[in-house]
C-alpha cells in the first residue's frame, strides 16, 4: 500500500537518464504531485530559477555538472537557498552520502528505490516545507499588521499629542480651545476606528487596504478634512497651509478614510522636512477617467540619490528623524494603499524649489456608494 499525499507541492526531478526521469515523475503525477523534469544541471537550474519548487529530487551522478556541482549553485542563489534537495543514488560510499549531507542535501534515496519509500521521504520533506512556509507566512503577515497600527497610530495620536500641549500652554487662545478639544476627540476617534478596522479584517482573514468594494468620497470632502485636522498643528510649527480647489469636486473610487491615511502620511513628511514652509493641497482632473490629490510644500525636495529609493519599506526621507518616530513605511504603505485602489503615487521636484507628491486615483462609477 502506497503512502497518501498530505500537501500537493511541485518538484524538480534531475537526471541524465530519460526512463529515470519517466518513471519518477509518473509516479509522482499519479499522487498529486506537480512533477517537473531536467536532465542536466544548466536545465534545472534555468527551470527552478523561473518556477521554485518545494522539492528537488536529484541524481548525484551525472556527466559534466553532477549533483554536487549542482547542489552548489543553488545554495549561491538567494531563491532556491531552502528548497530541500534529496539525492538518488545508487552509490553506497558512506563518505560519499556523508559529503551529500555536508553540502545541504536533505536525504538521500539509493537507487533501484521502492516506490513507496520514495513517496514517503518526499512527503515528510514537501510537508515540511510547505509547513515552514505557512508559518513564515503567518509570521511576516503578523509582523506587517504590527507595523501597520503601529504607523497607521502615529498621526491620530501625534495630532491628540499637539492638541493637549496647547491646551496645557498658559497662553493658549480662548477662542481656539473648542477646536483643540475637537481635535482631541476626532482624533481618538480615528484611532479607535484604525483598530475597529484591523480586528474587524483579522477575523475576516482578508487583506488591508483594498479599495472598499464600492466605495468613494469626493476629494472636495478630503481636503476640507485635512485642513481642519492639520491648519493648526501647521500654525504651531510656524508653517502655513493652503487648500485650494477651486470649481472642481472630483469623486474617486477609494473609501474615504483609506485616503486620507494616504494624505495624512504626505503631511506629516511635509510638517517633518519642510519646516517654516507652506504646505498646499490642490485637487485637479488626470487623464480621462482619473483625478489627481496634490500634497506640494516649498521645502527642500528629495536628492536625487534618494528618489531612487524613497518608495521602498524602511526608507527614511533623511537620516535624521525630526521627532524620532519615523519607521521608513510611510510612503511605500501609502503607494501600495493607491495602487490597490487602481491608482499610482509618484513624486516630482517642484518648479522654484520644494516637493510636490501626486495621488492618482480612478474616478467613480456611477451606483458607487459614497463613504467620506
């Protein structure tokens, strides 16, 4: 009686003799298995290096580059570093197999090989490996959602921070201690509703930052929330913001809060490395079909060298962090939120000095349903 299959899983099976190759990759078919084929070392390694597999069942001797030959290359290249390879051999040299181990095999199976130990050993070593990739999964999943309230946190408690601080100041303004206290309470709001939202996706066990379904807002709606929200932390650090819109109220296919998440990222990189400028939100239409969010600011712009890299995680305006909370995600989250939206986030020098960061989304359908 043959072993079951516990996990389908695809496998590279190498050898230099075709009724080799046969014989393993029909019985490997006729149980689930995804069985790819090479006969020589150059094939395998240009097959695993366009489709990785879960496994590689290689023959250790082979003419021009054998198995060992061939177990070195792919320990030298990233990709297949931990795909488990097991040897077929019809050598019995203990030093030999003990070499094989020594160079990264897994296992080994001599050769003429009873179909169910075959079977067996690639079970337990598939199953394994496709178990170590869940849990790796998992693990980079758990960690992305860390980062992900612990970013997405920062402005909404940064914007109570600033609120209380002025309250707390003798000097306050009395007429202005409503919209601090408003400021507290919105803020918190959104916070608890960042929270609400990632529980609410854990128990789904759906992604992030997809672009609500249905959803729009009117970016008219936006910019007005914006300037409410950041007109006076602006004030405060000696900045001044405009909102500008004119005649034009674009409506967008992307939930309303997702967006100004996006915005708000855009402003605090602005209140950080461009201070004592002026900040400008604008509104304008893209290509047919597309609307675009301008954040623009008269600071010092982005080098060069860095607008290479600035969309990419962990990568920080400067290596000086204005308030030492800065995690490198803001501007790679904030591209990867528009582009699950159907849109795109660049960045551009703006003419007379200063940054400009444009958000382009798509306009929305008719039927769609507005969420601010």
């Amino acid at each position: 009686m043959t072993t079951p299959v516990i996990t389908p899983g695809r496998i590279l099976v190498v050898d230099d003799q075709p009724a080799n190759l046969r014989v393993v990759s029909a019985l490997l078919a006729r149980h689930g298995y995804e069985a790819i084929v090479a006969s020589n070392g150059d094939e395998a390694l240009a097959i695993a290096s366009e489709h990785v597999p879960d496994l590689m069942l290689l023959d250790m001797m082979m003419p021009g580059m054998d198995g060992f030959a061939l177990l070195g290359h792919i320990k030298q290249r990233l990709p297949l570093l931990r795909v488990p390879v097991v040897f077929l051999t019809a050598v019995q040299d203990r030093d030999l197999l003990l070499r094989a181990f020594d160079a990264g095999a897994v296992d080994y199976v001599t050769k003429p090989f009873m179909p169910e130990e075959l079977l067996a050993r690639v079970n337990a070593h598939v199953g394994l490996k496709l178990a170590r990739d869940r849990l790796e999964r998992v693990a980079r999943e758990r960690q992305e959602l860390v980062n992900l309230v612990a970013h997405d946190l920062k402005n909404p408690l940064s914007s109570v921070l600033f609120a209380s601080d002025m309250l707390l100041n003798e000097d306050v303004r009395r007429e202005r201690i409503p919209r601090y206290l408003q400021m507290i309470q919105d803020s918190a709001k959104d916070a608890l509703g960042y929270i609400r939202r990632y529980l609410e996706i854990q128990a789904d066990g759906a992604r992030r930052h997809v672009d609500g379904g249905n959803a729009c807002v009117p970016l008219r709606e936006v910019l007005a929330w914006l300037g409410g929200r950041y007109e006076l932390q602006l004030e405060g650090r000696g900045m001044r913001l405009h909102v500008r819109v004119g005649e034009q109220d674009g409506l967008v296919a992307i939930d309303g809060l997702v967006l100004r998440q996006v915005a708000e990222n855009l402003i605090s990189n602005a209140m950080k490395y461009a201070p004592e400028s002026e900040v400008e939100l604008s509104i304008r239409s893209s290509s047919p079909g597309f609307w675009q969010l301008l954040v623009e600011d008269r600071g010092p712009g982005i080098p060069p060298n860095l607008q290479r890299e600035l969309f990419k995680p962990f990568v920080r305006l400067s290596d000086g962090d204005p308030d030492g909370m800065s995690s490198g995600l803001g501007l790679s989250l904030a591209r990867q939120i528009v582009a699950n939206a159907g849109g795109h986030l660049w960045y551009e020098d703006r003419d007379g000095g200063g940054a400009r960061f444009i958000v382009e989304l798509p306009e929305a359908r008719a039927g769609d349903n507005e969420i601010a």
